[in-house]
C-alpha cells in the first residue's frame, strides 16, 4: 500500500524530463531510494532502456531520463520507496524486476489534459468495487459521470518522519503530530465532500536546523475519479473508481522557509546571493488578499499550474526584505568573482574556453562597477525591481509601475526568534496548486479559499 514512503510513479504523457514531486524528496540531494519498474496502467509497457535518476538542482527535485536522452516512455510506471538505512543510494533494477509489489493505478481514459508534474503517492480505494464479467455492465459511465461523484476523505496515510529533524526527540513527536492533526481537521471542515474529488491528508517532519521552532507541515491531495472503458475482460469496464492524478494540492508548513519553494517565490540561483551570502528571491505578485493576509500569485512559476500562497507571521510582520540595487549588483560582482576563481582553479594549458570565460566574467564585473559609479547614494538604496536578471546592466532595473517588475528580497531573519521552544508555531505558510483549465479542481479550490478557517490557523502561532 501507498504511504508517505513508498509511492508510484508514472510518466505522464509529456516530452519533458519527468520528476518526483514528494515532500521527503524535494530539495534533498542526499535523499535515498530505490527505484524499479512495475506494471503500467496500460498494460505491460515498459521503458525500453533502464532509467537514469539525477538531481536537478534548478529544480529542486530528482528527475528521470534515459540515458540515450530519448524521452522516458509515457504511462510506463514505477516503485519508488524512500529508505532510512544509512549508506543506501538511489538504485535502478532492470524493467522486469521489482523489489516491492506493484501498487494498483489506474489513468483516465481517454487522457484527460497533460500533467506536468506528477504527485506522490498514488490512492488506492479503500474497498474495491465488485468484478464485473464481459457484458455485464448495464450503462458504461463517462468522465461527466466520474466528474460528479461524490468522494470524501480516504484513511490518513502514515506520517512522513524519514526526514525528520534527528536533532528533535523522538518522544516529542506526540505533540508536534497533534497540532499538525488540528489541520487536517480544518482542511477536511473546509471540503467534506468534494465533488468529483476523493482527498487525502498526511503529516510530516522536516529537517531543521538543529534550533529554532521545528519544521513541519500538513499536506492534502486530491484525486480525481476515473471511469473505466468498457473494455472486455477488464474487471473494472465501466466503472467509476478513485486514483485520477489533477495535481491538485494543498500544503500547510509551520517555521519553513529555507528554501522558500514551498510556497511560490523563486530565487535567482544558487550562485547569486547577497555579500553576506542571503538567498535573493523574486517577491510573487499580490493579488488581493484572504482574511486581511495578502494572496501571493507567481505567474512565471509553472506554464500549466496556477500556484497561490499565504504567509502568516507574528504581529503579520512581513518576513522578507526588499534588496536594494546596490546589494543585487555586489552580489552580481561577487558571484562573477566565484565563477572566475572556479574557472582559474580547473585552467588547463591552451584551455581557450576557460580563458574566454574568465574574460567574459571580468567583463561583467567592469559594467557593474561603472553603472555603481553613477548611481547617486539615494539610488543605490532604492528597492531593486527587475522585469529579467538576464537584461544588461544599463537596463536592468526598472520603475515600480513597470507591470513586469518583480520585487527582489531575502529573508528578514530579524523576525525570527531562534530562542522559542523547538514545537513552538512561529510563522506559517499555506499554499496550494491547481490546473485552472481543471473545473472539478477549480471549483474544489475555490470552495476551499472561501470555507478554510485561516483566523483559526492564525490563533495557533506561538503555540
């Protein structure tokens, strides 16, 4: 059975690099799994060369290629399990092995819109409908039909601790897991039944820094119900049954912020940071707000997706600082200075390329300092606001009325108190996706932004 360490995964019908969307995977490049291939949805399809698994580090996730650089097969599906035994690493069995029994999924057929990113764990029904033999079924359902059903809360998946903070005690697990089931109560209040929907909530630990409130978080997902075709000898021909991917979810994390992908800002890379090393993030735009806290929407973030957020601080402090240009174009001087410094340490003799790109970082570095040279002391200070760090220098910067501008910021470490005890809520941050062009998820989401209780998530910091 599916739960928070163990899911399946299948390739969706796209032409991009597919990755794993998990919470004890995300932005963990020492993450340790096995990987192995098992039946498909649509049958016996397999991949027809072993998979290759890498973490993408601009995307904050591990992805699937093959090596050939071929597309990986679509519908073709796969056993991912999360170990916690040390030394182990991400490890590819041949197509016809499997070290875990295959978990039942099912794809909605015909193929409803292209998802981009899948979402852990698959759901499987709690009790699965009766056989039905060839010819049996009276009225074959539809996607209308599916669409329609009434689904409910399926049983709470285990709580995902392989991650967990080793620094926090285990015996003091109780009482975090109890504040994040108030929550999943709140969330279940908000859709009862969803329409065309069957959801489900599971808890989670995350690795911390080792002091300061301890990360954790809630997450529901939301699957949609597919009706099966009436197809002889299939046991389940025309049928409305749970498991239908809409990459819906809805996450709520407590003292999370590092990396802020959680909710959706996007920093400017690794490589680009402030003098004192601060992570520089694009502010999402505000979009109105819910329950006086301002709606954050990023429009670049995802092409299919609509991805909003809410950020509740202590006293609504807001938790980030805008970047000044002087401090974006130190930081645009010092990452130039890494790169060469890099580049000089790999030099080889008659090494043309490297010495072509250690003039061109030396180049960068000169238009930086003199386009400083002419900023007034008062326009060094202004908030930096940017349409794309990809412009040049001179144009770099623009207006605030500028519709393409985004805000640059770091976070305001001020506001947070590293004294408090360690399951003390500080902050908390609720964002949800959605596919906008999905109306069972459209609709679920806006039941869920109009009847969540967000002044009883408020009441819990400091808690």
């Amino acid at each position: 059975n599916p739960d928070s360490n163990q899911f399946v995964f299948v390739i969706p019908e796209r032409t991009e690099i597919p990755c794993l969307d998990h919470a004890g995977l995300n932005d963990n490049p020492q993450a340790q799994f096995r990987i192995s291939a098992t039946g498909s949805p649509r049958g016996a399809l397999f991949n027809k060369e072993e998979v290759k698994v890498e973490y993408d580090t601009s995307a904050l996730k591990w992805c699937l290629s093959n090596p050939s650089k071929e597309s990986v097969r679509s519908f073709t599906a796969f056993n991912i399990v999360i170990s916690t035994e040390p030394g182990a690493s991400p490890v590819t069995p041949s197509p016809q092995k499997s070290p875990v029994s295959p978990i039942p999924t099912r794809t909605r057929m015909p193929a409803a819109s292209p998802t981009i990113q899948p979402i852990g764990n698959t759901p499987v029904s709690s009790s699965s409908p009766a056989p039905t033999t060839a010819g049996s079924a009276k009225k074959p359902c539809t996607n209308a039909d599916a669409d329609q059903k009434v689904g409910n809360w399926s049983k709470q998946g285990q709580d995902f601790l392989a991650n967990a903070d080793p620094n926090f005690p285990k015996a003091q697990y109780k009482t975090v897991l109890a504040k994040a089931q108030k929550v999943v109560e709140l969330l279940q209040k908000a859709n009862p039944q969803p329409v065309g929907i069957q959801a489900n909530a599971s808890r989670g630990i995350l690795r911390g820094s080792g002091n300061g409130p301890l990360p954790f978080e809630v997450t529901a997902r939301y699957y949609g119900f597919l009706c099966m075709l009436d197809t002889p000898d299939d046991p389940e021909r025309g049928l409305i049954i749970p498991g239908g991917e809409t990459s819906t979810v809805v996450t709520i994390s407590f003292n999370y912020l590092n990396p802020l992908e959680n909710i959706p800002f996007r920093s400017l890379g690794k490589d680009l940071r402030t003098v004192e090393g601060e992570t520089i993030y694009l502010h999402p735009k505000e979009v109105g707000e819910i329950n006086g806290l301002p709606l954050l929407f990023a429009p670049e973030f995802d092409s299919v997706r609509r991805y909003e957020a809410v950020v509740i601080a202590p006293g609504n402090r807001p938790l980030l600082k805008p970047v000044t240009r002087e401090q974006f174009l130190q930081g645009m001087i010092k990452s130039s200075n890494r790169k060469i410094k890099k580049r000089q340490d790999e030099l080889k003799p008659n090494d043309k390329s490297a010495l072509e790109d250690i003039k061109s970082e030396e180049n960068n570095i000169a238009r930086i300092e003199t386009e400083l040279s002419r900023m007034s002391p008062a326009a060094r200070q202004l908030p930096a606001i940017i349409a794309s760090k990809y412009d040049s220098i001179e144009k770099l910067f623009v207006p605030a009325s500028d519709s393409r501008g985004r805000r640059l910021v770091t976070i305001d470490k001020s506001v947070l108190d590293l004294t408090l005890p360690r399951e003390t809520i500080q902050f908390i941050t609720v964002h949800w996706r959605w596919r906008e062009k999905d109306p069972v998820s459209t609709e679920l989401i806006r039941q869920f932004k109009q009847n969540f209780d967000f002044e009883a998530l408020r009441k819990m910091l400091g808690k």
